[in-house]
C-alpha cells in the first residue's frame, strides 16, 4: 500500500469454505492432521459450532475436512470436487511482537465461535522477526499452522517481506524457510503458502523472477499446495504506483497453481483499488491475503460502507480473503481491545473493538 510505514508496530500489519461446494455430499479422510473422518452434508461450512477443544471434532464438518486439498481452477479457488470456494478468515500480527495472542484459546474462539475457515500466519523476516533467530519463527509458524489444522481451519504461510520491498532481499532465507515449511506440510492439505508479503520500489519483472525461483523450492517438497504471489505495490496490482493489473496480466508467473495477492485498506483505498480488483479477478486468481476498515496504516477511524463493497464485491466472485489482524494491538485494525491477549479473554463481542465486532460478524455470514 502506498506510504506504509516501515514497520509495524508502527503499523499493524495488513469460513468453513463457503458457497459453491453444496449439494454434494463427500467423505472425506484427514488422517495427517488428526482430523477424523466425517460424512459430509450440503451445509455451509462453519454453521455447526463444535465445542471448545484442540482438536475437530467428530461428526462436525470444517474446512479441511469438507473441502480437502484446494487448488486453482480457472481464475477461482476450488476445492478438491472442483467446486469454486470462498476462505474468509484472519491473520496474525507479527509473531515476534504478538504469539500471546495466537493460543488455543484464542484458536478455539476463531474457529468455532467466529466460524473461520482460515488462519494466515504471519512470519516478519526483519523488525526483530526470522532474520534474527530462523530456527525460532520456523517453529513458531509451524505451532500457529499445527493450531489451525486441529480446529479444521486451512493456514496461510505468510512469508512477511515488508521492508526493504525487493523479495530478493532475502531470497536465501526464504528459501531456507519455505523448504523447512513445505517439508513438514508436504502430505497436509490445509496449506497455502504466501511467498512474499508486500513487494515495493521494484519492478513486477523483478517480483515474477523472485517468485519463478521460490515456487521450485516448495514444488519440490510440497507438489499439490496453493502457491500466492505478491504483487507489485504493495500487493496492489500496481495500482499504489500508478500501474494497474494488465502488467501481470501480460506477463504472468511462469508457474501452475498460483494465485495472486491483493491489498487493501478501506478508508484510503477507494474506487480505483475496487475496480482494479474487480477487473483483475476477471483474468486472474486472486486472493486477497490482508486488508481492514481502516487506513493503510491499519489504524483511524473505520470506513464500513467502503468495506462492504469490497466484501460484497469479494463474495460474489468467490475471492477468498483474511482481515489484518487477529491482536489486542492498541491501532483500531486489531480485533481486540488492548489487554485481551496478556488476560486471555476472547469470547463474546465484549473484547473487541468495533472493527473486531463488524468482521467477526462478516465471517460468520
């Protein structure tokens, strides 16, 4: 996004699957992931609330259960009938400043009371994150995607590239780390891996060649998982630098079973970032991997009604999406109201702040 700050804090960064895989009923076996076999039903995923626990439990549908391993068809996300899907869910805030907040309890509450599809975890790479102990942050990410997966909920592997902005920055690292990931997930259907946050002040030739060197690292452990591809601008399309879709349009990835990633802050971002996504999703897999209500900071006041038309928009194409971001940050993009985490209150509206209220409510439509 434009003028992001360089780091967060300073900034806060930024469903059972749904509609378009009913009237089919499948049975599914999750073995990997501890999740027992369940017969299936036409519901929407995430309407059965299952009790408070570490693990799915039996007879209830999740994500993973119902939809099994996710992939690209055409310019949507399917699930494994080939039936397009729609993720709604959450991310993380940095795990370096906020894993207090990413506990069972707080899983517990995502999945069965806001009815999440899908946690994005999110690993920085500088500002204190995996650069300064790799081992560390590799076994942490791995702890929040093993939580999402007991609770049946699909996990976003976000490699959080922020700043500098040329992912080649740290090309080696992100090889380490998505060979550590990809290795341990390789038999997992629950994953998609984000391989670059937010790319800035390069060109999307330099972002596609980045990504044509990443996507053969994790290929080669993990075949069948969804890969997403950050775009130029901070995962704009270029639009925040004053380009917009058609030059990855026209020069794709060289690669299958990609998606390409979106952000969007609600009350800076207005018609042109709508329509870039619209028209963008029209030539294009698209997963819109970060976004708030508020402005590009992830703080201010909340631009609901604009919100709403992205969402609108995201739900009738089907374009999966999680909010930035599931903390007790003092911004007004955190869900919670500051001092939750440290206490371990997370049920019930009561601890949110009013962006937390509106999404948690937008997640469980």
């Amino acid at each position: 996004m434009p003028q992001h700050p360089t780091s967060h804090p300073p900034r806060a960064p930024h469903p059972r699957v749904r509609r378009g895989r009913r009237g089919r009923k499948a049975l599914l076996t999750v073995s990997a992931l501890g999740i027992v076999t369940a017969m299936l039903s036409p519901m929407r995923a995430g309407a059965a609330t299952a009790p408070t626990g570490t693990t799915a439990p039996a007879g209830v549908a999740s994500p993973i259960s119902e939809n099994g391993q996710l992939k690209v068809c055409g310019t949507r996300l399917c699930n494994s009938q080939g039936q397009a899907v729609q993720l709604r869910g959450m991310s993380t805030h940095g795990t370096q400043w906020y894993s207090q907040c990413v506990t069972d309890g707080s899983l517990d509450v995502l999945a069965n009371e806001w009815r999440a599809d899908v946690l994005r975890v999110s690993t920085y790479v500088q500002e204190g994150g995996y650069e300064t102990d790799p081992q560390r942050f590799t076994a942490l990410a791995q702890k929040f995607v093993d939580g999402a997966h007991r609770r049946g909920m699909y996990a976003v592997i976000d490699w959080h590239m922020l700043s500098p902005g040329d992912p080649n920055f740290n090309l080696e690292r992100a090889k380490t780390f998505f060979t550590a990931m990809a290795k341990k997930y390789k038999d997992s259907p629950g994953v998609l891996y984000e391989i670059a946050n937010e790319p800035s002040d390069v060109s999307w030739a330099t972002v596609k060649s980045y990504a044509e060197k990443i996507i053969p690292v994790i290929r080669a452990q993990d075949p069948d998982a969804v890969v997403l591809v950050g775009t130029r601008a901070w995962s704009s399309f270029g639009v925040s630098d004053g380009a917009d879709e058609k030059e990855v349009v026209n020069n794709p990835v060289n690669a299958s079973n990609i998606m390409y990633t979106f952000h969007f802050y609600a009350a800076s971002h207005r018609d042109e970032y709508l329509a870039a996504l619209d028209r963008a999703s029209d030539r294009l897999p698209v997963f819109v991997t970060e976004f708030g209500t508020q402005n590009y900071a992830g703080e201010g006041a909340n631009d609901f009604g604009q919100s709403q038309r992205f969402l609108d928009l995201m739900k009738r194409k089907n374009i999966s999406w999680t909010n930035w971001n599931y903390s007790d940050d003092h911004r007004s993009g955190a869900v919670f109201k500051e001092g939750s985490c440290n206490a371990g209150k997370w049920s019930g509206t009561g601890v949110l702040k009013e962006a937390g209220v509106w999404i948690r409510d937008r997640i469980r439509e």
